[in-house]
C-alpha cells in the first residue's frame, strides 16, 4: 500500500490546540503581577521619588555595584565557562552542578553561606580580619561579592551554551594553519561566542540590580554603603511607605524588560552565524 506524501511546507506542523489554554494561564501568571505593579505605582510622582537623596544614594550604588560584579562575571566567569564546554577534566559534571548552584540556592541561604566565609569568624574572614585588618561583612565590597555570587551561573550558564553550539571545528581549522591555543582563542572562538557573552553580561547585570536575599544578609542596610534599590523598596514596603515602595519596583521591573528586550535583541545575531 502506498501513502501519498503530503508537500512540505515552511510553516511546518502546526501546534496542539490544547496546549494553547495552559499556555495562556502561564503567560497571565506571569504578566499580571507585573501589570498590577505598574498600575499600582505613582508615575506622576516617580520622578520626585527617584530624584530624592535616598533613592538617588540607592541607584548609584546599584549601578556600580552591579556594573563591578557584571565585570567579575566576565573575568571568572569567561574561563570557567570555556573550561566547562572545552575541557577534560573527571568529574565535570560535578563541578557544573556546583557552578550552577546559586540558581536554585535561596538567596538568603547564599547570604548565611558568604557570611559564614567572610564573617570574623569564618574560613576567609578571619584570617582576613587577623592579618590586614580587613572586615568584608556590611560593606560595599560585600555588595558587590554577593551580587557576583548569585549572577556567575547566568553567564557561565549562557556562554557555555554559545561554545558548545559553536562547537571546536573552526579552531581546529585554525590550529592546522599553525595557531596555537590562545591565538585560536582569542581571535576564532571569542569572536564566535561573543552574542552570548553579551546576552550573559547583560543577564547578569540585570539580576545583580534584582538580588535582595544574600545583599540583606551580608551587608545590611545602610544607607549610602550597602542600600541598594531592593533593600530601598523593602525599607519603604516595611515603613509603609506603600507608594514609594511600588513606584521604585516599578523601575526595577522598567529596567528588566528593557534587559530582556536587549537580549531579544541579540539572539537574532547567533541564529544566524
């Protein structure tokens, strides 16, 4: 018995109707809150909000902090990430579960964690405290390592995607014309990842100015020092300072979706290599 094959077309098989519903429901899950955020908060007085001395003190210090953590990504994260996709080692997969940890990690258990390494008392801290006088706890600096430590997974996570998809033929192609391995890095493969080091980056950046949780543990809140835009919103929240409170997280949701937009924006550019 013959069966007459049906002509292949672009558009391909279209989707199950019953997936639609659920579909539905979880896009609305997601999309409400933030719409019922943006409705609730004050617009007409959201620049006076965020010009005022506090909120000003607390962007400043959000941008820096993550824009210093972001670049941390980058520096630790970049080789971590080539070692993961390229290397050899036994118990790789061990290791990427451990990398990727802070995902699933509470933010406030990663704060316990750092605070127990950096604390007076703990592994670092300590001999840090003893030997230099340096106290890492409620300061900036323990901003900027707890920022680093939720968002390292974000990058390490999206470019190890970009190297495994690119795969190693090019540098291979590269090494058969007498480049070694960190010429063949740095001008085959960095080119090649580079959307997804940027779509990272930009992750990362986005859930630094995001993160509450471990920034609240390790470095309190003081105003200036360790006052980021979340431990802002929460103060206000708890002062009951309602309109304050959802005007600023209605910023912060404003720069999510101008972040997502951004890595929208990029992925265009890998599809295409």
């Amino acid at each position: 018995m013959t069966i007459a094959r049906q002509p292949v077309t672009g558009r391909g098989v279209g989707l199950p109707r019953v997936l639609w519903i659920p579909a539905a429901l979880g896009f609305a899950l997601i999309c409400l809150p933030v719409l019922g955020l943006i409705l609730r908060a004050n617009w007409a007085r959201m620049p006076a909000l965020l010009l005022s001395d506090s909120a000003l003190d607390a962007l400043r210090l959000s941008l820096e902090t993550a824009a210093i953590s972001t670049a941390l990504c980058i520096v630790l994260g970049g080789p971590l990430a080539a070692v993961l996709a390229r290397g050899n080692l036994p118990g790789l997969p061990i290791l990427r579960s451990i990398v990727l940890l802070p995902l699933v990690l509470p933010p406030v258990v990663g704060g316990l964690a750092l605070l127990f390494l950096l604390g007076r008392s703990g592994l670092i801290g300590q001999a840090l405290d003893l030997w230099f006088g340096i106290t890492v706890p409620f300061t900036t600096a323990a901003v900027i390592l707890s920022q680093t430590f939720v968002s390292l997974p974000f990058l390490v996570g999206s470019l190890e995607g970009a190297l495994r998809t690119a795969g190693g033929r090019y540098e291979a192609v590269a090494a058969t014309l007498g480049a070694g391995p960190g010429y063949a890095f740095r001008h085959v493969t960095v080119p090649l990842v580079l959307p997804g080091l940027v779509s990272g980056s930009v992750l990362a950046f986005a859930r630094c100015l995001g993160e509450f949780g471990a920034i609240a543990v390790v470095s309190g809140n003081v105003s200036g020092q360790t006052q980021t835009v979340t431990l802002l919103v929460q103060e206000a929240f708890g002062n009951f300072d309602e309109v304050t409170a959802y005007t600023a997280a209605s910023a912060l949701a404003l720069i999510a979706v101008l972040t997502l937009l951004a890595i929208s924006a990029l992925r265009p550019k890998e599809e295409t290599r």
